[in-house]
C-alpha cells in the first residue's frame, strides 16, 4: 500500500489533491478497521460533535441510574442530528430500558 508523508506535501505546495483509496480508522478501545474511499467520500461528519460535552456533562449529573442500565456504551434506536433529537432518543431509550427492568 502507498503511503505519503503529507507534512512534506503540504510544505511544497499550495493545493494538494488527495486521492482517498481506502482508510484506515482508529476509534480506541478496539473500534479500528479499513473504510473503504466510497464509504469515506459518502460520509458526513458527526452532527453532534460541537453538543458532545454538554450532552455527556447532562447525562453523567442527571441519569447516572439509566447509564448505568443501558451500559457503557449507548446505541442509538434512531440516527440522532442535534440535541434535541438526541434527548428525545434517549428519554425513549430510558423508558425501554425500565420497563424490561419491571
């Protein structure tokens, strides 16, 4: 696989065009893999990125019970684009989440 060093691209020119073959993405704790360029070039970026901390600040003070149920990490029932969707989501997601605990 090609690899370039895109420090001494940029220094030696103005414009640069990268032609994506494929990706390889390292999300931590063990989320790693190859994306392939038609997915990399259909993907958009995250929606909730500039509400994340606020979001992760509210439901570690508020629902610290309902974190705990629904586990470490959360999945998402529906794709989610801004906080209120988010909120709508998870109070769903709560919900579920003690009516199986009955």
């Amino acid at each position: 696989m090609p690899t370039a060093n895109i420090g001494s691209i940029l220094k030696t020119s103005l414009f640069t065009d990268i032609d994506v073959i494929d990706v390889y993405y390292v999300g931590g704790f063990g989320v790693m893999g190859w994306v392939s360029a038609s997915d990399y070039d259909r993907s958009r970026p995250d929606p909730l990125a500039d509400d994340m901390a606020e979001i992760i600040q509210h439901m570690n003070a508020d629902h610290k019970d309902a974190l705990v149920m629904r586990g470490a990490r959360i999945a998402f029932l529906t794709e989610v684009s801004n906080p209120a969707e988010t909120r709508k989501v998870l109070v769903e997601m709560v919900q579920q989440a003690r009516s199986q605990a009955k």
